[in-house]
C-alpha cells in the first residue's frame, strides 16, 4: 500500500502514517534508499520471536551514490554524541572476546532502520510526530525503547545495503530542525542531563528561542509507562557517552589530570562549541586509536563524518 502527504511533514511522519496502515505483527521501518540482502529477515524475526520487546537493528553496508559499489561494514552499536548526532560505536569489549561475529549483540540506539513488533512499539508511543523534518528521531527512540521495558540488538545476520548520499536534502541547513529536535529529547527524557545538550548546541538553558512544540503527550507516555530515569541508561545502557559533570561553562571543562578513559588512555579533548551540523569530536589518543583499529570485527564511520570504514568482510550467515 502506498500512502502520500501532499506536503513536507518530516520522517518521522512519513513513517507513522505508514505504521497505521501496516497489516502485520511486525513492523519494518527502512529508507527508501537501501535494498536489502538476501536472508535478511529470518534472524531479525527469530530474535524477536525470542523476545517481543527486542527491537532490532540491520547491519548496514555501504552503497556509493555515484558508482552503486558495495562496501561490507563491520557490525557495530549505535551510539549519539550530546548533541544527540547518531554514530557508530564499537560493541563491548565481551562481544570481541566470544570471536563470533554472528552473535547479535545490545546497542543503546538505532540509525532509523529498524525492526520490530508492532503492537509492542504502539505500546511505547510509537515515533514521535513532533520531530520535524529529520534528525533525532532515531536517538529518541532508541532511548525510550530503553528506558520504557524494551532493548535494542544489533543482529549481524540481519544486513540491508543503504546508499550514502551526497548531500541531506531536505533543508539547505539542517541545524534549523536538528537543535528543535535535540530540546525536545533533552526536555522529555534527559532529566538533569538536558544541560549536555544545550551546551552541545550553545545554547541557554531559557529564552533561546527555539520552537520545541508541546511535548506534553510525550511526557505523559513517560509517566504512564513508569519509564526509568536518564540516569539509568548512562549507568546500564551507555556508560561510555562522558555525562560531562565536571563543566565549569559553556566554553570550558576542568581536566582532571592523569584521567584514563576504559582503554587507559588520556581523555582526548572534546570542544563545546558546534561546528557544521554536528559537535565534532576530537582525534583521540594512541590508545583509543589502537583500540578501534584492532578491533576483530573494525567499525565502520560516524554517521554523518568524514572518517574512512576500515573495510571487513561480513559474516557469511
């Protein structure tokens, strides 16, 4: 079934209206650019055949616009910046040590593609309709499914193939829709750690003049389901993200010397200030460096960057 808006309202509306008239027990949400490999479905099915809750993230390989060529990505969790920009992450460093690549392993987000059961995802409030035009929907889902009952796994036998464009084209600046998006995560979800995004953006915590819309249906979802405080998610979901609880301003942060970060090596610097669409992210150090390179499975680039996949072969499911 095909379903049309006569005007621009966004993906996530695009995607609700197609979640209405979906007839099936489960829900597959992709883009329109990808094609999908062969056997894609049966080990997402599987996995939430196992579990009703389990939200399930494809694997993507990358498509290049200009020639159609395919690149094997590794698989990798999603993850987001304070800025709430999605990114990839390595896994956990248990997932290395099984050497099984065909094991799915726990992600605290999702890109946007994703499979699930469709009366469990109506249950958590769907996709939120007051996420403009695009950016965010994915991080703001992926936290809520967390928080409110559900998981997300990556799933590595599940691989779809989805083209990177050259350009984003639904606005010729994307930070209009990405700053409105990231408040009103911050404001539902967030507690106190909404100040990171607000300060990811530099933006003041009052009179910055941006629309969020009424978010007051979102919060009742939140209180009606008893979903579980930020804290939680940093604590048990995403303990690698920096909560930032040292920040002294907007501008600065205190560096407490010989800090280690989880592979021992120095905390790399982190600027508080936007530049482009994103908060970029600082080179890391040695360790860091050599921790992602010798990954057994890679990783592949930040949503979004201009970092280079370290080419793998995907397992033969």
């Amino acid at each position: 079934m095909k379903v049309t808006h006569s005007e621009q309202r966004g993906l996530s509306q695009a995607r609700i209206s197609g979640v209405k008239v979906a007839t099936g027990d489960l829900v597959a949400i992709f883009d329109a650019h990808i094609e999908v490999h062969v056997g894609w479905a049966e080990p997402a099915l599987a996995k939430i055949k196992e579990n009703r809750t389990v939200v399930v993230s494809p694997v993507f390989d990358k498509v290049a616009f200009d020639d159609f060529e395919i690149t094997g990505y590794a698989a990798a969790a999603v993850a987001f910046d304070w800025a709430l920009w999605g990114m990839y992450e390595s896994f956990h460093s248990e997932w290395y040590q099984k050497k099984d690549p065909y094991a799915p392993e726990k992600s605290p987000s999702i890109m946007g593609i994703l499979i699930v059961d469709k009366m469990f995802f109506e249950e958590i409030g769907g996709l939120d309709g007051g996420m403009k035009i695009y950016g965010g929907e994915n991080v703001e889902f992926g936290i809520r499914v967390w928080l409110c009952g559900g998981s997300i796994e990556v799933v590595p036998c599940s691989r779809i193939a989805h083209i990177e464009r050259a350009h984003k084209p639904y606005l010729p600046d994307l930070r209009v829709t990405l700053k409105g998006n990231a408040l009103r995560v911050a404001e539902v979800w967030m507690d106190d750690y909404k100040k990171n995004v607000y300060v990811a953006w530099n933006l003041p915590m009052k009179d910055h003049g941006i629309d969020i819309g009424d978010i007051s249906e979102r919060q009742n979802i939140r209180e009606n389901l008893k979903c579980k405080p930020f804290k939680w998610y940093l604590d048990n979901v995403y303990p690698f993200i920096d909560p930032w609880e040292d920040l002294v301003g907007y501008s600065a942060k205190r560096v407490v010397p010989h800090q280690t970060s989880m592979v021992g090596d120095e905390v790399p610097c982190r600027p508080l200030r936007v530049g482009g669409s994103r908060l970029p992210n600082c080179t890391p150090g040695p360790a860091v460096q050599a921790a992602c390179s010798s990954s057994p499975m890679g990783r592949p680039p930040d949503r979004g960057s201009q970092a280079t996949a370290q080419a793998t072969a995907p397992p033969t499911c």
